[in-house]
C-alpha cells in the first residue's frame, strides 16, 4: 500500500501583503550586504563563502519543512539566508567561473524555468498558496533559490556591465516593480506569473541598494561598513517582525482553483 504524502492543515508561507513586500526587500538587502561581508571584508571568497551560506540554507529550509506551522522569525531567516546564499552564488558564477553576467543570467533562467516547469507537471500549479505539504515546499525553496540568486545577478549585470550605477539601477527595478503593480489592479493578467516576477524583480533592487550602501564612493557607493549595515538591516527586519503583523496565506482558495483546472483538462 502506498504511503500518502504529508499534508500541513495550512500554509507554511506568509500571506502576500505589503508587509510581505517590505521585509523581501529588507532580506534581500541584507542578503547583499551580509554575503559581501563574509566573501569581501572577511576575506572568505566567493567559494568559501557560497558553501558557508549553502549549509546554512539547507539547515535552514529542513527546519522549515519539518515545521509544522507558520514561523514568521523561522521563515524569514530561511528567506535572508537565500538571498545571502543567492549573492555568493551569483558573484561566484559570474567572477570565479569566468561566465560573466551574462552568462550566470543565462544559466540562472534555465535552471529557474526548469524549476517552474517541473514544479507545475508535478503539482499542477506554481502558486504559492499551495505550499502546504514537504513536496511542494521543497518546490518553493529551489524556485526562492534560484530567483534570489538570479536577481542578484541580474543587478550586478545591471549597474555593472550596464554601466548605470546601483543608484539609477535600483531605480529602473523600482520602475519594474510600479508597472507589475499597475497590471496588478489595473488588467486580469495572472496573479502568478505578477507574484513571481515581483519576487524576482525584488532581488536586484535589494541588491543595487545594498550595493549603494556599502559599495566605495569611488564605485558609486555611500562606502558606508558592511558589517554595521548588515547589523543594521537585521535590526530592522527583526523589528518589524515584532511589530507587524504576519499571518499564514490561506491555501484553500488556490486548492480549489487546481481542482477545477485538473477537472476541465481531464488531469
């Protein structure tokens, strides 16, 4: 007899709201500033300190699948702790490999969409609503993974190849963010496809801002310390965590949305 899979009574992930939005680009941030802390100014590397923050993640994400419940504090360390992971990774794909940016963006893509595409052949959804059981979870950290590394790519390439600085580029990824809003509440464009792409458009910016802030003022930086704008960064988000409210997303509304997709193809 087969074993039945696993299922949590609710979701393990946030509900998407504004404060959602805020403590992303918070982590995110941290995660630039932190990842340059340990590869640069403690001298780690980029190989080093990308297996560093991997171990990290991995004990990070088992401890959040085998969570029974929604831990806000618990998440949102799994969270910075990709995007850490996801800086290290990046600069060692495009420094260390000798790929370049465009190159790590390029693998980066594959692999994500890879990701995605057998995300939704086993589960028949991508939504984030559904992440209830240890599949699709392990489903989401791999697709977290993936994006947080590819924005910090997509930033780097941005403000460096590209030549616009981390200021002008953290503002072209606002910009990005603003026109995902407007098709928000303004077209029926899927509500998926906008979650995903603002995740993934939430990285780079986090990334240009952690850059401007500790990056040399010759580069185009405030040369402020990265250890005590990691501190600082952390504070916040903990904070903030304290402070506002954090509630599990609701997973039934999306259940049922797959069941009659299933339904109507005949899957």
């Amino acid at each position: 007899m087969p074993t039945r899979p696993i299922v949590h009574a609710g979701s393990k992930v946030p509900a998407v709201t504004l404060v959602f939005w805020l403590l992303k680009i918070a982590a995110t941030t941290l995660g630039e500033t932190g990842g340059d802390t340990v590869t640069m100014s403690l001298g780690w590397g980029y190989p080093a300190g990308a297996a560093l923050f991997l171990s990290v993640l991995i004990l990070l994400v088992a401890a959040q699948i085998s969570a029974r419940t929604f831990h806000p504090l618990l998440y949102w360390a799994t969270i910075t702790a990709s995007t850490t992971f996801g800086t290290a990774a990046a600069d060692f794909a495009d420094r260390s490999l000798g790929i370049g940016y465009p190159g790590g963006v390029a693998l980066l893509c594959v692999l994500l969409v890879g990701v995605f595409a057998l995300w939704y052949r086993m589960q028949g959804t991508i939504t984030v609503d559904t992440v209830t059981n240890p599949r699709t979870e392990a489903f989401y950290w791999a697709t977290i993974t993936l994006s947080q590394t590819l924005g910090t790519a997509l930033g780097d390439w941005l403000a460096d190849t590209g030549g616009l600085g981390y200021l002008h580029s953290a503002i072209v990824f606002a910009a990005g963010l603003l026109v995902l809003i407007v098709l928000y509440f303004a077209t029926s464009v899927s509500r998926v496809a906008l979650f995903w792409a603002a995740f993934i458009l939430t990285r780079p910016l986090g990334a240009t801002v952690g850059d401007f802030l500790d990056k040399p003022m010759e580069h185009g930086g405030l040369g402020l310390s990265r250890p005590l704008a990691s501190a600082v960064l952390g504070g916040i988000i903990i904070v903030c965590l304290l402070v506002l409210p954090q509630r599990p997303g609701h997973p039934g509304s999306a259940t049922i949305a797959r069941d009659r997709l299933r339904r109507h193809t005949g899957g």
